[in-house]
C-alpha cells in the first residue's frame, strides 16, 4: 500500500456531508493521464484532521483493487482524484 493524504471537497462545493468512517474505504480513482481509465481503489483510512484552513484531511494508505492495475500510477505520480458517482469527493495526495 501507498501512503496518502486524502483532501475532502467541502460539503458546501459538492463534497460528503460527513467524513467516511475510520478503516476500509473503496472509490473510484480517476487519474490525470491522457486515454487512461478510472480504477477502483481501496483506502486504508488511519486518521482524520482538520488543518488551520478548516479543510478536512485523511492520512492512510491506498492500494488498487485489482492486481492488474497500473501500480506505476502510484510511484510516478503525485497526486489523484476520488469520485463518488459522478461528484468528485476528494484530492488525494501520494506521500
């Protein structure tokens, strides 16, 4: 698994109205790359915060659901996107 920041979309900009429970979380990942798909993903959510901005923040760690994933996505790039359905939920940052 990959450590990760996760940063919430606020509620008011379309995001969750709550943060998902502590443990496993699964979303669909959408990756800034040109032609590629999005992929399931599956979270290990360790601890909530709230930074000075007042944004919502998770550190965990995220892995693909499937073995035949492009497991590159997470060494080479920096950062992704969660999506619940069509609403984009949440930046995840790749530590």
């Amino acid at each position: 698994m990959f450590p990760v920041t996760i940063e919430w979309v606020l509620t008011k900009n379309g995001g969750r109205k709550q943060l998902p429970p502590i443990g496993l979380y699964y979303a669909v990942a959408h990756f800034d790359i040109p032609n590629s798909k999005n992929w399931s993903v599956v979270f290990q959510l360790e601890i909530h915060l709230i930074n000075s901005h007042q944004l919502w923040l998770t550190q965990g760690k995220v892995r693909f659901l499937v073995d035949h994933a492009p497991n590159d996505y997470f060494k080479h790039l920096s950062t992704f996107k969660i999506f619940e359905g069509p609403r984009l939920v949440a930046n995840v940052f790749l530590r």
